[in-house]
C-alpha cells in the first residue's frame, strides 16, 4: 500500500507541476525533429508532429488522472445511495431498481460508454458522463446487499426500539457502517475507470485528437510501432497508475476488513 500510495502521489505532484518541470508546450511542434527517439534535448522521444513525448506524458496525467477520480467519486455516491435505499426500502422500489441494474449490466461495459459517449460526442465530459452511466451498478448492488444484511442486526432493532424513524436509521445508522467496503471498493475500482477511460481515448471517443492524453498518445503511436517511445511511455504511464490504485486498494482492504485485520 505503501509503495502505490508513493507512485499515486509521484503521478500527481509530477501532473500538477508538468507547466513547471516539462521541457516544453505539449502541443508544441517541432516537424524538422519529428520521430526523434530518445536523446538528450528529448529525453522520451518526439512523435510523427515533433511533440515532446515527455511533455505531453506529464501533461497527460492532468486529463486521466482527474478524470479517473471524477468517475469513482460519482459513481460511488451515486449507487452508495441507490443500493441503500433500495436495500432499506425493499419491496417494488428494490425490484424496480434491481431489474434496472440487471440491465444495464447486461451490456458489455465498454460497448455501451462507446454508444453513449458517440450519441453525446466524443470529449472530456462526455466520456466520463459515459462511464457513470454505465458503473454505478455495481456500487449499488454492494450496498444493497450490505443495507439488507445490516438492517437485520440488532443495533438496528435496538435504535428502531428506542424510536428512531426510518430516515435516521438509513442515514445515520446503516449508511455510515457501510462506507468501509464502498471505500474498498473504489479505491480497487479506479484502475478500471483510468483503463476505460483511455480505452474510450484510444477509440476516439474521449479528448481531442491533440491532446495529450495517454489512451490517445498510445492510438496514434501504433500507427509508427517501430517509434516504439510514442507508444510505450504512455502505456507505462497508465500501467503504473493502474497497479499503483491497486495496491491501495489491496492495503485499504486488509485494513479495514476485520476478517483480515492483524
């Protein structure tokens, strides 16, 4: 955990100082230095339009790693509470919003961000409206689950004995037991909305076709496969991010979890 929380921080200072520390504009062209490998004035290379591959990396950490963030924190506010009224509730409203949830799974993720993301128009925004749309499911049905194994315990019963309504119980009950695991589960989650992410990128489908974004810098270096710096950098650039939120997440779990705990 320790080490992911380094790489995550690393990737962050490095992003929010890239107009300090960047050797030049990302979208700065050099066309009489295009496909430069690695040297000494371009240290990762330039690509097909004499852009600074080191730059835009750095640059491109202020898109994704955002953007990843954005997704998670709205999805899982979203479904935490979707799940949990569903859950508390019961009845027709949880069978409503469970068949609602059941079809949106039964779409391939990627499949439908790519249909929602070309029906709004490929940019930042959109991309990830995208994918909030089609990854709250699963927060909401971890909390479902989580509300209707807690609503059965008897603190609950304890609290509904000593007069406390309904809104309180959910909200100031049940809800807070349940962050732990949604928490959990975010932190393992963004390495897969950081991939969706550049998937949409690489597809087209995500920022302009300028800019620097890492799913996009790797769509256009497999266009020039022997420039190999054009396509490697920014996937490493993605692996280590990816790995990095997962090893967090892996830490958090054994945290929090008391089966795990000590």
């Amino acid at each position: 955990m320790i080490v992911g929380a380094a790489v995550v921080i690393a990737w962050i200072a490095l992003s929010l100082l890239a107009p300090v520390i960047a050797p030049f504009h990302p979208l700065e062209q050099h066309i009489g230095d295009r496909l430069q490998a690695p040297n000494e004035t371009y240290l990762l290379g330039t690509d097909e339009l004499g852009r600074d591959i080191l730059s835009r990396v750095l640059y491109g950490g202020r898109i994704t790693i955002p953007a990843g963030l954005a997704v998670i924190v709205i999805n899982g506010i979203f479904g935490w509470l979707i799940g949990a009224i569903a859950g508390f509730v019961g009845g027709v409203w949880d069978e409503v919003m469970m068949r609602v949830t059941e079809l949106f799974m039964a779409f391939p993720t990627i499949i439908l961000a790519m249909a929602i993301t070309a029906a709004l128009g490929p940019d930042i925004r959109n991309a990830v409206i995208a994918l909030v749309i089609v990854r709250w499911t699963d927060y909401a049905r971890l909390t479902r689950g989580l509300i209707i194994e807690a609503k059965t315990a008897e603190y609950v019963d304890a609290a509904r004995a000593l007069g406390a309504k309904n809104p309180y119980l959910l909200f100031r009950t049940l809800l807070p037991n349940s962050v732990a695991p949604v928490v959990v589960f975010g932190s393992l989650d963004i390495g897969n909305a950081i991939l969706l992410f550049a998937g949409l990128s690489f597809l087209g489908l995500g920022p302009e076709p300028s800019s620097p974004e890492w799913g996009r810098m790797i769509s256009i270096g497999i266009h020039f496969f022997d420039q190999w710096w054009m396509w490697l950098f920014p996937g490493l650039a993605i692996a280590t991010l990816v790995m990095a939120f997962n090893f967090i997440g892996d830490g958090l779990r054994d945290m929090l979890d008391p089966r795990t705990r000590g």
